[in-house]
C-alpha cells in the first residue's frame, strides 16, 4: 500500500529524522534526571537516617540503654519520619516501631538495606512503602537500627519523570503536526514548479512560476527558473527569427543570383555572351549572397543572445588603431583624406570580434559614399556622462534626418546609393550590435557642405562605461 504523497515529501522525512534524534536525546536526558533526582533523594534520606542515627548513638553513650529505649518511645510517639527498632545483643526486641529488622545478615558492621514497609491508607487499605534503613551494634553490645519512609520521594521522582515524558509526547506530536504543515506547504510550493516544468517540457514556453514575494529560497528558484525560461524563449524566438530572416531576407539576393546566371546562359548559348565574364559576374554574386548571409546571420544572432557573447575588457583606441590600418591605404587609394584622433587610458566592456566589424561597416560606409577629395575622420573619446564614443564622420552626400531612422532597417537603401554594391545590411548590424553591448547608435549631419561635397554624416556607436 502506497503511502500519501505528503508523508514520501523529504521535509516529512527530515521531520521524521529530527523527532528520532530528539527522542533519543530526550530519553538520555529523562535518563539522566531519574538517575541524579533519585540518587540525591537516596543521598538526602541517607544523610537524615545517618543523622538520626549519630543521635540515639550519642544518647546510649550518656545514659546507656535505658536512654536510648526512653528516646524511641518519645520519638515513635511523635510524627517523625523514623522507624526505629533496639534489640539486645541476641537480636531480641527491646522497643521500637518495628516488629523485626529487615536486615537478613548482619556481621556486626554498619549495614544498609532497602525495604518495604505496609501500611494503610486514607481509605484503610494495606499499602506497601519502599524504605531505608542502616543497622548498627552499640557500644554495649545492643543492636540499633533506624529506617525512613522513602515512598514520597520515589513518588515525586516519578511525578517529575511522568511530567517529563508528558512534554516530551507532546513535543513529537507538535513536532509531527509542524512536519506536516511544512510538508504540505513545501509540496504546494514545488507542485506549482513541477507545474511549470511540465508545461515547457510539453512545449509551453509562455508558462511561469509564481513568485510569492515572501523572498525565500523558493522565490529565488522561481526567479531563477522564470530568469531561464525567458532567455530560453527569447533564444527560441530568435532561432525562429533568423530561420524567417534569413529564408526571407537572401530570397532577393539568391533570384537575382539565379536571374543573371540564367541570363547569362542564354546569352552564351546564343553566342552573345562572354562565359569567362559571366562566371566571373556568377561568383562575384555568390560573394555578395554569402556576405549577406553572414551579415544577417550575425544579426540574428545578436538578437537571439539579447547581449553580447564573451564581453572582455579592453582599450577601444587599440582596436580603432587596428581597424583604420586596414582602411586608410584604402582612403589613400581613392584620395580621400584619413585622419585619426583616439583618447588614452580608456577601456570598454564587448565582444571585440563584433564591435571591430561594427566599425569596420561603418568605415566601409564612409569610404564607399564619400567622393574623391573628400575627407574622413575617425574618432575615438570619453563622453562627460563617461561613456566611450566611437564615431565616424566623412564628407559625402549624408543622410537626410527623415531618412536617419530607416537606414538601420535591414536592407533599407536610399536612392542616392542604388548605384553603389550592397544590400543595406552595415548599419543593421552596427545598430545590432550597439544593442547587444547596451549601447546605442546615433546618426547625424557631418562637417556641412563645402562646394560640392556635403552636407556629410556622422555615425556614433556609443558604449556604456565599462563596470
């Protein structure tokens, strides 16, 4: 027979285990009371019984027998605790109240004995009484033995062991009944997690467990499992997001891929076409197919993770450094101007891999857009509210404001870059990225227009201090 679910709980099992420890130290310690309360109840009779004794022995010795047989009568006749007994040398009674000695062998040396005396109650009923008693020979050869009543103080030992185990009865039971509580209230609260678990292991990802706001170890679990469970959904959404982005997002890219190939297979097998040319074209569109796909795949992924993956600390001037030795030969090469200007001693909280590719996009953007004789400047410094600015500001066509908040969509284009290679992915991965490290992304006008340049663009990528 299976026992109920609240008595297989472990708390019940750890009331159980704790109510048998106690139990047994409880029972060492009602051990231990009897034995020192009945041990100093003896100790205490003994004394009195000694002292009682020393006392008719004293008597004897002044006036002899006659003394100590006068002393009996007076004090058997009185309400003293006492049972005395004087007998001559033979063992013969002389006087006392007690018909015989309960000493079974006596040699002559002070002896002690435990007995029973009877008596009767209120209600004249014979009753027996345990007693105490020593017996010793006097100075004349008369035998004298003096005894007490023991019988209240074993029945007060008894009063206090019975009370003694009376709590402790009662302690098990509250103990019990408290186990039980606990148990049921454990088992409510683990139900609701069980509860929860059993409904994302079904596939529910929207379930959450209660948080009672009692800030125990049970709200921290609930916090804690509610904490994974939104990063596991957020991390779901995301793979379902870069699945539909990236479906729907090379869909473009891989017809026009397919598109031109066609094209350019017709216009070979008419004996139009170069095949030399349109291989080269047909690879050069698989690079741009693949550097989407990695771009929105980088994209996703970021937004997936909702921060970015392995932050270290490092100094954002050395990674500009790094980055713009790759891109001022390319400015050389055009004839644009390439300028530089990084604060010291600063230090930034990333991903480096992705905050260099993000200002890598941004640089390619400055470079592709800005015309020969233009001019670039990149810049690396601490804001007042101490945050870390990388920014990058060139004298090309610009953004217009109404646009600035678009060009950060995936695959937005303005019309004055239709001409230009790309698939509007650079600044959606910039502004990916900013996100991911708790940072922001800022788009303004540049220097102005001078001639026929301008009015130009300045993009921010803005860093948090680092903690």
């Amino acid at each position: 027979m299976r026992l109920p679910r609240i008595f297989r709980t472990t708390p019940f099992r750890l009331t159980l285990l704790f109510l048998a420890l106690f139990a047994s130290a409880a029972s060492a310690f009602l051990a231990y009371i009897y034995v020192a309360t009945a041990g100093e109840a003896t100790r205490r009779t003994d004394r009195e019984i000694t002292r009682e004794m020393r006392s008719l022995t004293a008597a004897y010795n002044r006036a002899g027998v006659d003394a100590v047989n006068q002393s009996l009568i007076e004090r058997a006749a009185s309400e003293r605790p006492f049972l005395y007994l004087l007998m001559t040398k033979d063992g013969k009674r002389i006087s006392g109240s007690v018909e015989e000695s309960p000493v079974d062998r006596f040699n002559g040396q002070e002896t002690w004995t435990t007995f029973s005396v009877t008596d009767r109650n209120a209600q004249r009923q014979v009753v027996k009484h345990p007693a105490r008693g020593v017996q010793e020979r006097l100075g004349g050869g008369e035998i004298l033995f003096v005894g007490a009543d023991i019988g209240e103080d074993q029945a007060y030992v008894v009063k206090i062991v019975r009370a003694l185990w009376g709590a402790g009865a009662l302690i098990i039971v509250l103990g019990l009944s408290g186990g039980v509580l606990v148990s049921r209230n454990v088992s409510r609260s683990m139900a609701g997690l069980t509860e929860v678990v059993d409904a994302v292991r079904n596939g529910d990802l929207a379930a959450r467990a209660h948080v009672r706001g009692t800030r125990d170890e049970f709200d921290e679990l609930a916090l804690g499992l509610n904490e994974m469970l939104d990063r596991l959904e957020r991390s779901m959404a995301g793979h379902k997001h870069a699945g539909d982005a990236i479906a729907h997002d090379l869909r473009s890219p891989v017809t026009r891929l397919r598109a031109r190939l066609e094209a350019a297979y017709l216009d070979v097998e008419a004996g139009k076409g170069d095949p030399t040319k349109a291989l080269g074209q047909a690879l050069e569109d698989t690079d741009g197919v693949l550097k989407t796909f990695g771009a929105v795949l980088s994209i996703a992924r970021l937004q997936a993770a909702g921060a970015a993956p392995d932050p270290t600390l490092f100094d954002p001037s050395e990674l500009a450094a790094d980055i713009s030795e790759l891109y001022a030969p390319l400015c050389e090469d055009k004839g644009i101007d390439f300028a530089t200007e990084f604060a010291r001693d600063l230090t930034v909280r990333g991903n480096r891999e992705f905050l260099a590719q993000a200002l890598a996009n941004i640089l390619d953007n400055a470079v592709k857009y800005t015309p020969q004789g233009g001019a670039i400047m990149l810049r690396v410094r601490r804001r007042s509210s101490g945050e870390v600015e990388f920014s990058v500001t060139d004298t090309g066509p610009g953004v217009p404001e109404a646009d600035r908040g678009r060009v950060v969509e995936r695959f937005v284009r303005l019309e004055n870059s239709r001409n230009q290679p790309g698939a509007g992915l650079g600044l959606s991965l910039v502004g990916a990225v900013a996100e991911a490290h708790g940072g922001r992304l800022e788009l303004d006008e540049g220097p102005g227009k001078v001639g026929e340049m301008g009015p130009g663009l300045r993009v921010a990528l803005i860093l948090p201090r680092a903690a």
